[in-house]
C-alpha cells in the first residue's frame, strides 16, 4: 500500500517542479547582470511579430559617466534549435553579454552557440538596434536583489538560493 502512495507524491512533487518551471519562465523575461568592468545592467525581452528586442539599461561603476541604454533585435525563432531550446539560447546571449565591458557599444552581431553561423540564418543573430544612448531617467531605484530571488519561484527560493550560492561559489 506504500508504493501507490509514494508515487501520488512523485507525481505532486513534478506537477509543482513543471509549475515552478513556468513561473521561472515567466519571471526570466528581465533581469541584471554585471560586466567586467563593473557596470551594472538590467534587461528586458520583449517579442512582437516573429522578432524579439532585448533592451538594456546600463550603469557604469561610481564616477564613471553616464548610463546608456541600447537595444538588440533579432528573429531567434528561425534558428531549428530555438524552438525546443530557448531558455538555453538566452543564457547563452545573456552570457555573451556580460562577457562584454561595454554591451552597448557597438560591436559584432550576439548569437547563441546553438544557433550559430551555419545553424541558423543570419536574422537568428542578435544586432544593435541603436548606438548607445542616455539611458531614461528611473522613476525609482529598485533595491538590488539577490539571484536567487530574481530566477526562482518562491516556493523554491530555499534550495534555489543554496544552489546558486553553490554556483556563485
């Protein structure tokens, strides 16, 4: 009678591990990163009509000028990976990003390993809509928060946090 049982909370379990993957989906639409040299970033994915705009919004270190905000646009969806794979496409983007010590300026076209040159057609790759521009002023500073906070559902915030301090190391 045990086994019938342990199965019903497996499968609980998964529905609430498939509920928390939406949410997390869902909630990975913004986020922050840092540069190499220190500036902070925030992004934001937007999709209309088959391409997808990645808007950035960047500090520099204290004393270091002016934030500057840009835009990137692309078609990711005609990449055959994309489809099963876009959450790994965007990390792979965001990667190349933070990477960069300056993401606003202007530099080669952003594409994700998966959909690289000769995987995908050249609409697939990232490019800079605009040169690097005065970034709006914020209505309000936003605390910064943790990783853990920003990628995780809440109900996973405990093990999501300790896997990321893991990870951070």
């Amino acid at each position: 009678m045990r086994l019938p049982l342990g199965l019903l909370a497996l499968a609980a379990l998964g529905a609430a591990a498939c509920g928390a993957g939406r949410e997390a989906e869902e909630a990975a639409r913004a986020g922050r990163f840092s540069t190499p040299e220190q500036h902070r970033c925030s992004w934001e994915l937007r999709s209309a009509a088959g391409a997808s705009e990645l808007r950035l919004s960047c500090r520099p270190p204290a004393g270091g000028g002016a934030a500057r905000s840009c835009t990137y646009r692309g078609e990711p969806r005609l990449c055959p990976a994309y489809g099963a794979r876009s959450r790994q496409y965007w990390r792979q983007i965001l990667g190349r990003l933070r990477r960069r010590p300056h993401p606003c300026a202007q530099g080669g076209p952003l594409s994700a390993r998966l959909c690289g040159p000769g995987r995908a057609p050249p609409e697939a790759q990232l490019r800079l809509l605009s040169g690097p521009g005065p970034s709006p002023p914020a209505a309000t500073a936003e605390p910064t928060a943790e990783p853990a906070e920003t990628y995780c559902a809440e109900r996973w915030h405990s093990l999501c946090s300790f896997f990321v301090g893991f990870w951070e190391g």
